[in-house]
C-alpha cells in the first residue's frame, strides 16, 4: 500500500474573508497562501456541478489549515456539536492555555472555560465567527 503523510486541515466556509480575519488577527495564524481554483476537472473532482472555490492556506505551526468557501454555496447546516457522527473541529495547541484564555476577546465565542481533564489535558472549546469547532489544548 502507498504510504500517506498528512497536508492539510479543511473547513468549508460561507465567508472566507470573515473566517480569515478570526483565524489570522484573533488566533494569530500566518497566512501562507491565497488562491482560487475553477473548472471542470476541479468541478468533478469535488463532486459539486459548477463549482469553484477560494482558499486560504494557513500556518498552525506546522499544520496547514485550509478554509475554503465554495460558489455554488450548499444550504446552510446548524452548529456541529462533538458528538455528533461526522463532527470535525480544529485543533490547535498554546503552551499557557489560561494566558490563551485571559488573552481571548469578548466577542470570541466559547463553550467553556479552561478545564483539566481526567487524562491531565487542559483544553477549551471555541466557535470561529460560522460556528465551527476549534479546541485549544495546553501542551
């Protein structure tokens, strides 16, 4: 079998700009970067007729997170929860998490404060400005 190595995170997005901002001014991400792809090879190869996307590639240290928005846009779908089959969220790591915290905006919105759990992990969840999941874990 062909071995594989990791390239990118993706998350779909209505307004590619909005997310970007959060992702690159909020969380501090580096962009690395920005492009658009369209045409019938790339249309079926996603499997959505017509399609085109614009991309935004960015650094979390070593991982590429990819945020893409799509035109045609699908139907809206309501905030994932964790537990829910099929549920994704990015993860990313800080080296304080309750510095990270004390540091996040107001109008950042989460699902709770820093908390340990039983394997010893210190994580919070947040929301990006579309409601996607992004954990934040001290390492």
């Amino acid at each position: 079998m062909t071995k594989l190595s990791a390239h990118h995170v993706g998350v779909t997005v209505d307004d590619l700009e909005g997310v970007l901002a959060f992702y690159r001014d909020r969380l501090g991400l580096e962009v690395l970067d920005r492009f658009e792809v369209g045409g019938e090879a790339f249309a079926d190869a996603v499997g959505v007729e017509g399609a085109g996307a614009s991309f935004a590639h960015l650094d979390a240290n070593g991982v590429r997170l990819e945020l893409v928005e799509y035109d045609p846009e699908a139907d809206p779908r309501s905030r994932p929860q964790l537990n829910e089959p099929g549920a994704t969220h990015v993860g990313l790591s800080v080296a304080d998490l309750e510095a990270f915290y004390a540091d996040l905006s107001d109008e950042v919105p989460t699902i709770s404060e820093p908390r340990t759990t039983e394997s010893g992990t210190a994580i919070c969840f947040l929301r990006d400005p579309e409601g996607n999941l992004v954990e934040v874990l001290e390492t």
